[in-house]
C-alpha cells in the first residue's frame, strides 16, 4: 500500500480534513525539515512532543481561557518547576531549539516566570560580561539558581536610549555605582518577569563618572533577597497590571532609591572602568545594542511561528466547514473552496514561510557577528542592527495583520477563545512596539540608507555594504516580468530592487535638498520621515524576497521544491501588487504586466490549494501547543468546540449568584 505524502493522518480524523491531507504533493516531514533547518531538528522536535504527550502532568490542567490570571501564572510555576527537574529526560539543556520548542508545547505563548529569562537575561550577559563575570553569574543563571530579566524601557522612555533617566553614578571613595530613580518617569516600566519573578536584572542606566555622563550602560543588579525572595531596601519593584495578553508575565515597573552595587556589575566585556573612574569606551557605538539585536533576530522565526499557527487553525477549520454553494446544483461546499478565503490565507501562509527562511538567515548572521564580536571586529554591527530594525517592523506588522485575517477567516467561531486566534494575535501584535516602536525602527534603518544613498550621490558605491549594493548598481528602463520566457525571479528580485533603489534615493534627496535650503537636521529629517519609512519598507520587503529566493534555490528535493516555488511564485506576485504604484509612477511597470501579476495571484492560488493544509502541517505544531479547539488535528472541531463551552466555570450551575442576588429580585419586582 502507497503511503500517503502528509503523515498526519490518522483514523478517526474528520473524513473532510483526511481528504486534504491526501492531496498532498510533497512528503510533510520533508517539508519540516526545510522549515526548522534539518531533518535532525524536526525530528527531534516529533520526539519532543511525543515524549511530552506521554507526561501528563505537563499537560494544562484545564483550558487556559477558564483560568483567572493568578492561577494561570501558578500553573505556569508548577510545570516549570516540573520541566527544571525533568528537562534532561526530555531535551538537551544546552540546545536553544529543543529549549524553545520545549518552552512553547508545554508552557504556552501566554509566557511563563521565566520567559525573559532565557532570551534577554542569558544572552545579555553572554554577550556583554566579561570572561571573569560570566564565570561568576553565568552558571548560576543557567542551573535556575537565580532568576533574571533585563531593565531597559522605562515608563517615560522606550526606544530613545539616549533619554532614559536611571542614573548609575560613580562612587569614587567606595568603588561602588549608585543607582537612582530621579522622578516617577523614570520607573523601569514593562521588563518581563520584573514584577514577582525575577531576583536579578541586567539594568540599563545612564553611567556617570565625575560629573560626566557616558550614556546608557548595562548593570548587573540584585533586586531581591535570594533566600526571602523580599525586595532589597532602596528596591521599589512590583507587576504593573494585565495586558492585552501574555498576562502569564508579570510585567514589572523597578525603581531605585541611592541603590549601591559594586563597580565590578557594570558589565565589562566591552566597557570598562577602573577603581579611579578611568572609563575606557567600547570599539563601536553600537556595541551595547547586541542584547537588542539579538532579540530582534529571533523575533522574526517567532513571529513565523506564531503567524503558521494561527494560519493552521483557520485553514484545518476552513477544510471541515461547509457554509453555502458555489453551484447550486452541489451540496454546500468547504469554505475553503471559495476564492476570497484563499486569497484571505494563502498570501499570508508564503509570508509565514518567507519569515522563517529571512529570520534563519539573519539569525546565521547574528551568529556570525556575535564571533566577530568577541574577537574585537565589530564593523559588520551597523550593518546587522539596520537590517533587523526594518524586518521587526515588516514581519512584526504583517504578522498581526495576518493572524487578524486568520481569525476573521474563522467567522464567528474565531472570536472565540475556543480559537485561541485571539491570545496568539494579542501575544503577537506586541511585538510592534517591544523592542523597539515599529515606526521608529522603520526610522533607524532609514538612517543606514540615508548614509547610502550619500555614498551613492558622491560616486562612492563601491563602498556600499552588500545588503545595500543594489542602490549603486544599474538599473533597466522597465521591468521585463511577463516578457523573458523562463526568466524565474530574476525580473521580480529586479523589480523589488528597483522600486526600493528609487524610493530611497528620492526620500534621500528630499531630506538633502531641505538641508541645502537651510533647514537644520532634526527639522529636515522629520519632514521627511514618512518618506523614509516607506523606503525602509521596501528594502525590508527586498531582502524578505531575496533570502526567499536564496532558500528555495538550495533545494534539492524536487517535490519540496516545486511546492515551495509555487508558494514563492504566489509571494513574489501578491507582494509586487501590493507596492505596484511604486513600479507605475515612473512607468517601471505597464498596465498590462500588473494585470499578468494579478493574474499570477490568482493562478498560484489555485495551485496551492491541493496543499494548503499540508503546508501548515509541516509546521508540525501538535494540539497541546495550538490550544485551539477549531485548529484540533483531528478536524473534529463541533463535538469538541461544545464539550469545551460546557466546561466554562460559568457553567457549574444553573443558577449564577449574580442572578440570585440582582437579576431575580430585579424581574420579581417588575412583575409586582
């Protein structure tokens, strides 16, 4: 007997969802393989969850829409607890992957005590302390011994580095840096797990030496006791309430009051200064960006992730609902029949692929900086913190307007909890303004290209960066998409390039020529920032293309990669649409090749349909991580959407006290 292509399918499944999986084209493991970056990676990912499926108590206790908040941060800590002594049996420790995966299936994207714990506190000091500080907090943090985040934002200030108002200043007589709190505004407001988890802090603060401030540096600070858990004195530390979502993350506001730590916290890989105040600066400016940087490279596969899921839902639920007819003559058909769904979902599944492949990327290139780093090369740094400043802003953005799209897709269901579209969009959509406002990221690669297209006006484009090559290079008169027979993406990858090349060399002129006119810098570069943003988003969007390009390309799988190019083929075309009067402005593109791009949509809509489902099924997420009721495996969605209804807490009697105490009396008397 032939298998069939997708390994999901089992007996019992929702004979409508079996049906799709038998359409696929292409092995569904071989396609994990290519998302999470190897056949070993998303193998060991299958053994995880079947290893975690086999513990029970690591499975919710019940759903988590019916818990309250308090006992949602408890059920966090227990299977935390749990997951510490037990990690070894299930992953290996050392293993970022396995970690996050791990993290993700039993912890939820709600978050957890120590979710900042692992991808700020951890990475800050391994980036930013010294050999001899890493050999003293290092293991501790690793072994849990100690609990940490990092404190940057405050509540008057995010983004702008240079205006944070924590001040560290330089004891010269106790060797010790004192950190204070001056005015409300300068309360760290937002860290994660600052509130009541966290008992360290890798806090940023402005660093003063002998009355001279050196600008914000990061500390290693003790918040609370280690054996009370109590915060020290001089520690005003405390949750600063719910949120959209993420509410498993206490979220914390921290201030000081003259609060002495040793100068040997400032952390010193990069900065130093000595017992007499001698401050010795780091090799680049950016350096002590690194923690942010990071973040913002791992966002991206993140931001995948949480788009593929939210996608798997509407699309499985979308294969088992049948809603109305196309031909009336037929039986009411699956809602995934209708064009307008596919084009609602498909587009947003190439972006969930697209995201992964860029963010596998730039994660190989933070990687590769972060070596360079260490050996004291830290040119490339410019380059990786412009790049991953517009792609937090695009994916970011598009990620929210996708998963949106997911959950309307869903109809009336998805506004449910029972979707659970709704906590991954709230989780998901705050990434537009955590680490970094979307808009203000758009504006600091906006930078980097400015200094480009200045290099490209005086002549110098050899010296341009490889990422930023193209605005010195040579461009055709029109596009020739439609006009080279077997071109591939060549003329899309040209297009792209050249409707960024244009908009950046123009916004770059408008701000060069209101300089030349006399207006200062700061007033210049504000009457052009939209501008600038759009041109960020266009070169954010041109490496987004690329790098799926690039991916596609090294497939030697020929059924993956012809599945994989026809997702590409739908990218390249419903893209290019969507930024196409950037093309016909200066005639680059005719009227008649966006109608043969149009018309490439809806083809490749078309063709992708056969796999829709399997694409999302590679992703390989099980229904202990979706927590979705519509987005359930097994297609079995209605028995289970009312089996979930009846176990809503409101439903343990038939009679609320709310109705006993106010409405009853309220109706008694009414009929008196």
């Amino acid at each position: 007997m032939v298998q069939p292509l997708n390994k999901n399918i089992q007996e019992g499944d929702n004979p409508d969802l079996t049906s799709e999986r038998l359409t696929s084209t292409f092995n569904t493991n071989d396609m994990a393989a290519q998302i999470w970056g190897s056949e070993k990676r998303a193998r060991r990912r299958r053994e995880i969850s079947a290893k975690i499926a086999q513990m029970p108590e690591l499975h919710d206790s019940k759903p988590l829409p019916f818990m309250t908040r308090e006992e949602k941060i408890m059920e966090s800590a227990r299977k935390l607890t749990i997951l510490t002594e037990k990690m070894g049996q299930i992953i290996d420790p050392t293993d970022p992957a396995e970690l996050y995966h791990l993290n993700n299936e039993v912890l939820g994207l709600e978050g957890n005590p120590m979710a900042l714990h692992g991808v700020m506190f951890i990475p800050a000091l391994s980036a930013q302390a010294s050999d001899e500080q890493q050999a003293k907090w290092l293991p501790r943090a690793l072994r849990r011994e100690i609990i940490g985040t990092y404190a940057q934002t405050e509540l008057g200030h995010g983004t702008n580095l240079q205006n944070l108002e924590t001040t560290a200043t330089y004891d010269l007589a106790t060797q010790e840096f004192v950190l204070h709190t001056p005015q409300i505004t300068a309360l760290k407001w937002w860290p994660g797990n600052l509130g009541k988890s966290s008992n360290y802090a890798v806090v940023v603060a402005h660093m003063i030496i002998k009355g001279k401030n050196y600008g914000p540096h990061p500390f290693m600070v003790q918040l609370r006791d280690e054996k009370t858990h109590e915060p020290l004195p001089g520690i005003t530390i405390g949750d600063i309430g719910p949120k959209m979502a993420y509410n498993i993350v206490d979220n914390g506001f921290l201030g000081f009051n003259k609060y002495r730590i040793p100068r040997t916290n400032l952390l010193m890989r990069h900065t130093k200064v000595e017992a007499d105040g001698t401050y010795i600066k780091p090799p680049h400016a950016k350096i002590n960006y690194s923690a942010m940087v990071h973040v913002r490279a791992y966002m991206l596969t993140g931001q995948a992730i949480m788009l593929a899921s939210a996608l798997n839902i509407a699309t499985r639920y979308s294969s088992v609902r049948r809603q109305g007819q196309i031909d009336k003559s037929q039986p009411e058909v699956k809602v995934l029949e209708y064009q307008t769904q596919q084009h609602r979902l498909f587009p947003s599944i190439a972006r969930a692929y697209a995201f992964q492949f860029a963010g596998a990327e730039t994660v190989k290139l933070y990687e590769h900086v972060l070596k360079e780093m260490k050996s004291g090369n830290v040119s490339l740094m410019a380059d990786l913190h412009a790049l991953t400043s517009g792609l937090k802003s695009v994916v970011t953005y598009q990620t929210g307007e996708g998963i949106e799209q997911a959950r309307m897709a869903c109809g009336g269901h998805g506004y449910s909890m029972a979707s659970y579209i709704s906590e991954i969009y709230g989780v998901a959509i705050g990434g537009c303004t955590y680490e970094g406002e979307n808009m203000v990221m758009l504006l600091q690669l906006a930078r980097y290209l400015v200094k480009s297209a200045a290099l490209v006006k005086s002549g110098q484009s050899s010296q341009l960066g490889p990422l930023v090559a193209y605005l010195g290079a040579k461009s055709e008169p029109t596009s020739l998409i439609d006009r080279i027979p077997n071109a591939g993406f060549t003329e899309y990858v040209k297009t792209f390039q050249h409707v960024a090349k244009r908009q950046t060399l123009k916004a770059a002129e408008m701000f060069f020529g209101l300089m030349e006119k006399g207006e200062k810098r700061e007033i210049a570069w504000n009457k052009c920032s939209v501008e600038l943003n759009r041109a960020s988003r266009l070169h954010t969007r041109l490496f987004i293309v690329e790098a799926f390009v690039r991916r596609v390309n090294e497939i030697a799988d020929i059924r993956i990669k012809e599945a994989l190019t026809d997702l590409l083929h739908l990218h390249v075309n419903y893209e290019l649409l969507d930024i196409a009067s950037y093309a016909l402005e200066d005639g680059f593109l005719s009227a008649s090749q966006l109608d043969y791009i149009r018309d490439q949509v809806y083809l490749y809509l078309g063709k992708i349909r056969p796999n829709a489902v399997s694409l999302l099924d590679s992703w390989e997420f099980s229904d202990i991580e979706l927590r979705s009721v519509l987005g359930r495996r097994d297609g079995n969605v209605y028995e289970n959407l009312f089996k979930w209804a009846k176990s809503s807490p409101l439903n343990k009697t038939d009679v609320l006290p709310s109705v006993t105490q106010y409405l009853k009396p309220m109706m008694e008397k009414a009929r008196l």
